[in-house]
C-alpha cells in the first residue's frame, strides 16, 4: 500500500453523477490515491447531489443563476467553497458551465475533466449527434487536463468504442458513458499518484503500457 498521503479530490457536477459515482467506487479501494471529499454543483437540483449525499458525502450548489453575468463572484465563491475543503485536485464530471481563465489558472494542473468525445474531434456539446452526422467509425470519451481553452488541455487517457449501424444519439451516448466509467476512475489514479507527468501537450503515465490507458471495446 502506498505511503503517500491520499490527494483530497472535490468533484463538481452539472447533472445526474454517474461519472461521479463511478470515482466514488473506485475510491473506496483502500490502495486508491485519492479520497472525495465533497461533490459540488452548479445547480442545486442535480440528481448527483441526492446520490453523494445519500453515500455520506460532503456537497454543496451553488446556483450560477443568482449571480447573473458576475462568474467571477460565482468562480470565487466556488474556489473559496473548494478552499474550505482542502482539496487538491479537482474533477469535472459533467459539471456543465464554461470557466474562465481566473479559475483555470487557480487549478493549473490540477483539474481534469471527461468529456464524451475522442478530442480534439467534437469539442462542445452534443457531440453524439454530430459523431453520427460525420459518419465517423469510431467514438468515445476522452479525460484531460483543463486549460483556459474549452475541451482543449494534455490528455489523460482515451476510451474508444465502435460506431454501429443503427445507432441514434442515446445508443452511442450509452456505449460512451460505459467506456466513461471505465476511465475516469483510471485517469484520476493516475494523476492522484503522481505518476501522469505532463511534458508540453503530453501526457506520460510512468509504469504504463499504451494499452493500459487507451480503451478499446
Ligand atoms: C458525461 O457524458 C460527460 O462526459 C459529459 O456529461 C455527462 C455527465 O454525465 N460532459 C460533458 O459533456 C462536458 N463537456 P453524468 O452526470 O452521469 O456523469
């Protein structure tokens, strides 16, 4: 069992939190570099709030919506929110609102984030829709280190699963969030542990193997 002392890991949510709740299992192995310690939202009515609190989790919303066009008044309660918790590193898990430059800076290698799409094809949002549109083969979920740009940043690990004949939007968005849970959980060892070095635009997994961080199914 590792030594090192486990990394305190806020996760913010947008929605129903099932990448969240794959990382709350995960977490509960006893050699797993990184324990949760609150579950925030960006709406106070996210599913995933209900669902951490039921598992005895710390949460807390706070509704963009009261602060108007102020996100920085929102992104500064929020940091401070994340401050009162000691967090070290923190996890996008569907947490659907743009940051700006001041908040990324203030999580700088620190913060990673799932996105459904193998970046840099499909940044942005309905991504399944336009994976389908383009007619691509094959799709998937990709975790990343998050800079001031949206869904650009080191990539972390990448899971791919095939695009089938007859699929519409939510088959392929089901196939992708299985493929989600399978890496996000992985990603955040990795970083948790120390052992996902960033060099440049790269990410390096001491120890591993291609085929460890790259999923296909
Ligand atoms: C996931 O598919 C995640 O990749 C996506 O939102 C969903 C959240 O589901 N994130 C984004 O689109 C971010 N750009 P969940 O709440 O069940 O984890």
């Amino acid at each position: 069992m590792s030594t090192q002392p486990k990394k305190r890991v806020g996760v913010l949510i947008s929605g129903r939190g099932s990448n969240m709740l794959s990382l709350i299992e995960a977490a509960k192995a006893p050699d797993y570099p990184a324990e949760i310690v609150v579950v925030g939202s960006n709406r106070p009515d996210a599913q995933g709030l209900e669902r951490a609190a039921a598992e005895g989790f710390a949460t807390f919303a706070l509704d963009h919506r009261l602060y108007g066009k102020d996100r920085e008044a929102f992104e500064q309660d929020l940091h401070a929110k994340l401050t009162e918790h000691n967090v070290d590193l923190l996890v996008l898990a569907g947490f659907l609102r743009l940051l700006t430059p001041w908040f990324v800076n203030q999580w700088q290698g620190r913060m990673i984030n799932i996105h459904p799409a193998l970046l840099p094809s499909f940044p942005g949002l309905h991504t399944h829709e336009r994976a389908l549109k383009e007619g691509v083969r094959i799709h998937g979920a990709t975790v990343h280190f998050v800079t001031a740009e949206m869904d650009v940043g080191p990539i972390i690990s990448q899971g791919v699963v095939p695009v089938l004949d007859g699929d519409n939007p939510e088959d392929l968005a089901a196939r992708v969030l299985a493929v989600e849970h399978q890496i996000y959980p992985k990603a955040l060892e990795a970083v948790a542990s120390g052992k996902a070095k960033t060099e440049g635009f790269r990410v390096k997994i001491e120890g591993s193997t291609p085929s460890k961080e790259t999923f296909i199914y």
